[in-house]
C-alpha cells in the first residue's frame, strides 16, 4: 500500500506577497498575524511589501525575526510565547527552512500545551495547532510542502519532528523574492534540492508512484535552471521553475524520506554551522558512490529521464559537472572544518537513524569516515 500527502492550498504568483491580504484570507480569524522571519530576510525588505498589504488591510502584525541557522530549541519556545502573548491567529513563515521550520513548531506550540520535547521523533506532534501560512525565500529546502521540522537541541544535536500536522494550511510561491539571492546561496540551496529529489527516489521504504513522478519533475526542472540562474540572477523565469522544482523535490522526501546525505550533512551544521543546502552538496557525490552498488538501477532512471545516458554513473558525473559549473566549495578544509573533526562526525551522523534507514545500501561507522576523509 502506497500514500500520500501534501499541503491542501498552494498559490503561485510572482511578487504576490505585496497582495499579502488576499492570500490570507479565511485563514486569520481575530486578524492578528504572527510572522516568524529572520533578521536578513527583514534587513532585505523582502517582508515589507506583505506587511503593508496587510496592515492597510486591517490585520495586526508582529514581526518575530529572531531565527538563526540551525535554530536552537530556546527561539523555538520565545516565539511560541511571543505568538501566545500576541494572542495570533495565524503563523506566517517567511524565509529559508529555517524560518519555515520555526514557524510550523511555533504554530504547533502556541495552538496546544503539547511540551516541546515530546514532539520529537515520527508522528509524535499531535495538535491542534495554529493555522499556518509559509512563504520561501529561497529555492532548496521545500520546507513549505513537507511535515518535518529540524531543532537544534543543546550545544550541536540536531533533532526532527516529523507529523502530518506540520503541514502547512497554505502555501505561496513568490519568485520575486529570490531575485536577490547571491549565487553561492542560490547554487548550494538548489543543488540541496536535488538532493531531495534523488533521495526521495532512493527511498526504498517509502518511495511510491507519485513521489517518484514528482522527484523525477524536480529534477527536470532544477537542472535546466539552476545554472541559468547561476549566471543571470534576475532570470524570473528559470527563478520560478527552480522554486517550483524545490516544491516539488519537497513534496516527494515528505512522503519517501531522505537518507544517508542528509544524515551525513547535519553534523556540518550541527558543529561548524554550514548552510545545510551546501552540507548537503558537500557530501553528496561521495555518499552517491558508496550507494551505487544498490542503487544503480535507481539512478539510471534517474539519468535516462534527465537525458543523460543509461547508468547511474552517468547522474553522478553531471552532479559534479553541476557543482564545478555553479562554483560551491566542495571539499571540508574550504569551509574550515579540519580532519581532526572528522570521528566526532561520523559518530554522530550514525546517530541519524530516522535517516539512515531509507538508505538503499546500509550506511556503517567505516564507510561514514571514508566518505569525510574523501572530502577533506
């Protein structure tokens, strides 16, 4: 038996957040809205044309722009106080994943008394919570169509909720707001959507029908823009199809889950704080060839879909001719992480059981280390 499940609204509109009133409604019922942000997309004025739309509209907003990379559980539980004591009606995520990811604990905490620390794990989170809005600044995570939400817990352990009840109620997909991102960040968080993309086709405990057809149309789309935007940033239509292509990646790891690359990039943000996009890019070739012995056929699919031939080998060598063409670091000394890092690493990466068990070939202590030391 095969499911499926996704966010039940998704608008698409170019620049439709200075329309910010219409696309809430129905959703805000005292018409106080609580936005959870971070300090860049704010200091970038990308906010600011849905907040006066909304307050010419007669919606009271508070800004809660506090997010960081990674977000720790103490932000987590300031703004879910902060949206109580607002007394909000609806949670509007705006940014990357880390502030969607925020937004939709935030929504969850600040809807019921449920404690943080019983949410964490699979199927755990169970509401009711505020509606929610999420609105992406960028073209990787597809944190707007998926049911996970990752924490930072103590000094470095990175955690997930994973519940159908952090889907979104809406969703609007606004190109112009991703005009303005520089080309590292918009190649690492387009090559992380690829990545979920091929993960979720990998996924053999859960991968099904549709996911597959939406992980195969991401990657259709990702490839043919990401290297245009790369080169011209203000390409609204090669913008469009790589936040499309990140939604649809999305929609498939919600349903078929990601695996070993994913569970191999968050001890580079958990520890040194690379940009999870670019921990992603950072590992994934390496964890591609270790897979291949299992996964082949499966990324031959992938690569006879694409164009590009009729082995795995063949998706393989365009990643890499995709990573050399956009420019993103691809060793861990680039991005200072020392080889001396490289135990406390793997130790923790196979901690990452939520993850490792969709790897199509079985991830070990000895293979995680020489996958770190082949990228050092």
């Amino acid at each position: 038996m095969h499911s499926f499940q996704t966010v039940p609204d998704i608008r698409i509109e170019s620049n439709g957040t200075h329309k910010m009133a219409a696309y809430v409604d129905g959703l805000a019922s005292n018409k106080r809205i609580f936005i959870v942000t971070d300090k860049g997309v704010r200091g970038l004025g990308l906010i600011d044309g849905a907040i006066e739309s909304l307050k010419s509209a007669g919606y009271d907003v508070f800004v809660f722009d506090d997010v960081v990379a990674d977000p720790p559980e103490a932000i987590v539980l300031a703004g879910a106080k902060a949206a109580r004591d607002f007394n909000a009606s609806l949670i509007l995520g705006f940014g990357g994943g880390s502030p969607m990811d925020t937004a939709k604990i935030i929504a969850h905490l600040a809807g019921c008394d449920q404690p943080i620390q019983s949410l964490y794990g699979v199927g755990l989170a169970k509401g009711p919570r505020l509606p929610l809005m999420l609105i992406p600044t960028t073209s990787g995570t597809g944190s707007e169509v998926t049911n996970v939400a990752i924490v930072t817990t103590g000094e470095t352990e990175k955690k997930g909720i994973v519940a159908d009840s952090l889907y979104a109620d809406r969703v609007l997909l606004d190109a112009g707001l991703t005009l303005g991102l520089p080309k590292l960040i918009t190649a690492a968080t387009g090559i992380d959507a690829m990545v979920h993309a091929i993960e979720a086709y990998t996924s053999l405990p859960q991968k099904n029908p549709i996911s597959d057809a939406l992980a195969l149309t991401a990657l259709r789309k990702l490839r043919g823009a990401i290297e245009r935007v790369c080169t011209d940033g203000n390409d609204i239509d090669a913008r469009n199809d790589m936040l499309m292509g990140a939604m649809f990646a999305g929609q498939a790891f919600s349903n078929a889950p990601c695996a070993a690359v994913h569970a191999l990039a968050y001890p580079l943000g958990g520890f040194f704080h690379i940009p999870h996009g670019l921990s992603n890019a950072l590992v994934l070739n390496e964890v591609m060839k270790y897979n291949m012995p299992k996964a082949d056929k499966l990324y031959a699919e992938i690569s006879v879909d694409l164009g590009l031939g009729k082995s795995g080998e063949a998706l393989l060598e365009d990643m890499q001719r995709i990573k050399d063409a956009t420019g993103v670091p691809q060793t861990l000394s680039s991005v200072d992480i020392p080889k001396t890092a490289i135990d406390m690493m793997a130790k923790d990466a196979m901690t990452k059981t939520r993850l490792l068990m969709n790897n199509p070939r079985e991830m070990t202590f000895d293979a995680v280390t020489e996958i770190y030391e082949a990228i050092a």
